[in-house]
C-alpha cells in the first residue's frame, strides 16, 4: 500500500505530495542507521571481547552462574562474545524491530540460540519471574549505550539498578577536558576573525568518573577541576571526551580521545539561527575576500540590490560598499532578530530593509516601486543538505523575475556541478558489508541492510562533511552540470552523460558531488576541493558545507592506468528540483 505524504522541498521551497511504500520510513530507518561501522571497528570489538571475558571469568571464580544481561544487542555480537566466553545464559534486549528479528537469526546461524534469548523490548519493560522475560536477574550487565557526551538518559534509565556484585562490561568511564586556543573553534562560536591553526595550553586532566557497577544516585553529582596553564597563549575553548574501563583494574581501555593526545609513533540568537559550521563561514576571511571582491566589482552608486539567502551578511557589505538602496529577504523571524542586531551593532540600523517574506509573496510596493539591479546569494539555506538544495537560490530568482530590471547583475551568476571518484579511508565502512565479526557470521544483518539500500537508497547521494573523512581522489575532478543563474529555471530536465579515467592506483568507493559557484567572470568559490588534488589524490575539503557521496554498490580496485573509469549520467528534474543519478565503475 502506498499513501501520499507532504514533504517540504528544500531546492524549490514547495510542499511536495510524495506517494510512498508504507515501508519507506521503515526502509530509511535500516539503510542510514550505520549498524555496520560499529562492526568495523575493530579496536572496539577486541576491547569489548576482553572486557566480557575477564567479567564471566571474575563471576566463575567465585562459583556462579554467569547470567548476562545485554541491552541493546544490535547484531547480537557482545552476547555471542559472552556466550563463548563461558556465560550460561544471556539475555539480549533490542526495541528496534528489525534488528531484533536480524539478532534471531544471526544468532541461530552462530548456533547460539539455545544459550540466547533475544527480548524485542525497551530495556525499561523487560520483567523478571518465572512467567517473565528473565528468568532470574543477570550478574553481567553489557551494554553500549553512550553518545558524545558520554551519558545519555537512555544510559541512566535503561538498566535495573545493579545488584550488589554484579559486573559491568563497561566498569568504568572517565570523562576528560583540555583547555586550548584554537581560532577555528572560537569561529565555531561567535562572529569574529579568524585564525586557523590551535594549540594546546593545558594537559588534560580527568574532570569526572562514573561506574558502572554500582547503583545511579538519584541525587544530581558535580564534579570541579583547576585548570593549570602549562603554555602561553589565549584560552579560548574547552575540549571533551571519555574513556571507558572494561574492567575494575583498568588495564582494559577503549578511549574516545582525539588524535593528537595518542603517545607519539544561550542567550546569544544567533546561536538559534547558525550551525557551528555556519558560523565558521561567516569567519572564513578568504571566503568573505571572494564574496567582497566580487561584489566590489558590481556595485554601482545608484544600484538596487536585493539579498536571497539566510542570515547571510552580503546585503550588509553591498551597502558598505556603496548601493543606494539593500533590501534582504528573511523569512524567519529569528533571522531578522539576528540581522536586526548586528545592523544596530554596527550603527547601520535601517540602512539595509529586512522584508519577513517569501520570494513569491514579494511585491513591488514592498521594494518602494523600486526595480531591483542587483540580486544577491551566497547562496546559503538553512534547509539545504545536499550540494544542489542550494538551488534554490535559482527558484527564488525566477519567482523574482517581474521584479528584476532586464539588465539585472545577478551574483552569484552560475553554479556548476563536480564530481570526483574517490578511495575514502573509514567513511566507506558505513556501507560496506561485514561478513564476520570476531569471528560471528553476521550475514543476516548485512542483507537487512543491503534489502533496505535496494529499496531506495543505493542510488541517491547522502551529506557528508568531507573534511572529517579523508579520501583520495582517483579520477580529475569534473565539471558536470552547470545551472545559469541568469536565467530562470527551465521548463524541461538537463541532463549531463560521460565518464572519467581512473588514474590512480586505489579501491574506488564511490563519487563526491559539490558545487562551485561562478560570483563574477573571473571569481569563484568552491563548496568542495578548496585547493587542486596533489599527485597523491589527497583532497582538501571546504570545512563549511557538506558535500554528497554515492556509494557504489560494489567497490573497484583500480590499477591507475586509466583503462578503467566511472561512468555517469544525470538529470535535474527541475519540477522537482532534484538531481537523478546512476554512477558505475567499469573497465574500459
């Protein structure tokens, strides 16, 4: 059965009506969960696999039943770990419905099933008794319930209280803070210039521990630490992480800890309106050279200039640089508060209109019955996550179009669409099939996965922040498909075919997809590469926006030689405002 469901387009602005598979949520929820990564991490996996070993060892040297309790299997991996480890029984607890029917059967094909009863509950729900889900209370509480900030609410309410002797796989975390001066972080915070590089001022001391084996307090903890500078410099920003203890000695540790620590071998709206990456764009001063070059260039004494993008500054330096009259257009009413205040901040109050409207609700009475000369973006949307959602600067242009002088300046004046065929060094674990796991067949969860890509997913791109990923590019990268912002959307589809040799040694993992967009003749900026590929393939990525990848289904070795190559074709639907692509590596 299929229903229809409004969905709000972030390229046109329209509210679509989608008719979709009652299973397309179902389907979505599968194929974006990264179930797979986690098993991918091996350092995870072996810690996990000691730390559940030295616990049913401590529980069999003092003459007991090891009875485990695993909340949130998953796979049904740390329960398999617990089993072969010497546990008697093991209860597996797991909400998300599919997974716990994946967890059934990976655990039958493990021949486990007799020792391991999957629990498709919220852990809070699961009763204990002899008609219950537990037959008796578990001494070995398992479990990998953290996020970044180490204890979430399902951490805290999940397990029953432990009982006096019960082990806990984790034993213990360790929270850690590090003071240090970084301008890219402070930029990440609060409009300012900025700088780039960081260093640290202060070793990182342990600020907090929780253990895991004894009862939460229902009282609130605090913990204080002293700060001793052992550099000079400014102390801008405070770093976080943790480490967990798999054991009560300690000499099990799976760390959360940044690279550089390894041993060598709110008040403020604007907070509300813009991301951390946001505001590292808005502080990027190479960026903020190109846009005022580029408007330097056009600006004219008598121009009439109108902004389209959110929360942008543009409007504001046209006006500094001279146009007679700036209107920017901001629907949101915490934008225009936004913008309102850095306006009255700068004693520039009324010197550029904000107009609280759509594209399509503006008039010319709202311009004074003035012709815009000028039409402005960077283009920045908070809606946008895919490279080309950001054509809805194009959209709004065209709803403009009665508005605009036959001889308006629009900038930026094109965008145009790249790709690049790239060898990622982790980011390709988030699709790749496991297989074996510590040496568990988990097969029946990758074909879940697998079942749900083909549904749908295998052939659209997904965001990605490229810098957090390195890859190395293995072909040039290419011009596609370029939008001409001069000119309104067209009626019928583009479509752009061809391929690209593949000319370095590598695996291909798949593509990635950026736009570059054309402010002037002679000025661009780049929301992907922000500098040329070195003869190695590494690639430097715009920290700012994410960019798209497509995960080929199958990955390719490639020799360099270019005899093979990735073939593409695409076609922007612009009805839709959506982008349609197939990408496939082949030899030639």
């Amino acid at each position: 059965m299929k229903t229809f469901c409004g969905r709000a387009n972030p390229t046109t602005g329209a509210l679509d009506w989608v008719e979709e598979s009652d299973e397309y949520d179902y389907h979505q929820e599968i194929a974006r969960s990264c179930y797979a990564d986690m098993l991918h991490d091996r350092d995870r996996n072996e810690k996990y696999y000691q730390g559940i070993r030295a616990a049913v060892g401590r529980v069999k040297a003092r003459g007991e039943r090891a009875v485990v309790l695993d909340i949130g299997t998953g796979t049904g991996l740390l329960s398999m770990m617990a089993v072969s480890a010497g546990a008697d029984y093991c209860y597996a607890v797991e909400v998300f419905k599919p997974m716990a029917e994946a967890a059934v059967r990976i655990v039958e094909k493990n021949g486990f099933s007799d020792k391991i009863k999957i629990i498709n509950k919220h852990s809070t729900e699961v009763t204990v008794g002899p008609d219950g889900d537990m037959q008796t209370r578990a001494n070995i509480l398992v479990t990998e319930l953290f996020d970044t900030e180490l204890i979430d609410s399902q951490s805290v309410t999940s397990p029953s209280p432990p009982q006096e002797g019960c082990e806990a796989v984790p034993h213990r975390a360790t929270v850690y803070a590090q003071l240090v001066q970084s301008e890219q972080l402070r930029s990440w915070g609060q409009l300012l210039p900025i700088d780039v590089e960081g260093r640290k001022l202060q070793p990182p001391p342990a600020v907090g521990r929780v253990d895991f084996s004894r009862p939460v307090s229902s009282s609130s903890q605090s913990h204080s630490c002293r700060f001793e500078a052992c550099d000079s410099g400014q102390a801008q920003v405070v770093l976080s992480w943790w480490d967990i203890d798999m054991d009560p000695e300690g000499t099990i540790v799976c760390s959360m800890a940044p690279s550089w620590t390894y041993p060598e071998p709110e008040s403020y709206p604007a907070h509300l309106v813009w991301t951390r990456p946001r505001f590292g764009e808005l502080n990027d001063t190479l960026r903020t050279q190109s846009y005022t070059h580029a408007l330097r260039s056009v600006v004219k004494p008598d121009s009439v200039c109108l902004g389209v993008s959110d929360g942008s500054l543009l409007p504001i330096f046209t006006h500094l640089l001279g146009a007679r009259k700036v209107f920017s257009l901001e629907s949101s009413s915490m934008t225009r508060q936004v913008i309102e205040q850095i306006l009255e901040a700068n004693a520039l109050k009324g010197e550029v209109q904000i107009l609280g409207m759509r594209p399509d609700q503006l008039t010319a009475k709202d311009l004074g019955e003035e012709q815009v000369s000028m039409l402005i973006g960077e283009p920045y949307f908070s809606t946008s996550l895919l490279p080309w959602h950001s054509l809805f600067f194009w959209y709004c242009r065209t709803a403009l179009a009665q508005l605009l002088r036959p001889d308006v300046c629009i900038l930026p004046q094109s965008a145009t669409l790249w790709m690049a065929a790239v060898e990622f060094r982790d980011l390709w674990r988030i699709r790749a099939p496991c297989g074996t796991c510590e040496g568990f067949d988990v097969q029946p969860m990758d074909e879940m996965i697998q079942h749900s890509l083909d549904f749908r997913e295998s052939r659209e791109a997904e965001p990605h922040p490229l810098w957090e990923y390195p890859c190395r590019a293995l072909t040039p990268p290419l011009p596609v498909m370029t939008f001409d912002f001069r000119q309104c959307v067209p009626d019928q589809p583009i479509s752009s075919q061809g391929s690209s040799p593949l000319v370095r040694r590598g695996r291909c993992h798949g593509v990635v997809l950026w736009m570059e967009y054309q402010l002037t003749d002679d000025i661009t900026v780049s929301m992907g590469l922000t500098r040329p590929v070195n003869e190695q393939g590494a690639c430097e990525w715009n920290r700012h926006r994410k960019q798209g990848v497509y995960f080929l289904r199958s990955p390719m070795e490639t020799s360099g030689d270019g005899r093979a190559s990735v073939s593409y074709s695409l076609t922007f639907e612009p009805s839709i405002g959506d982008i349609r692509m197939d990408f496939s590596a082949s030899l030639s």
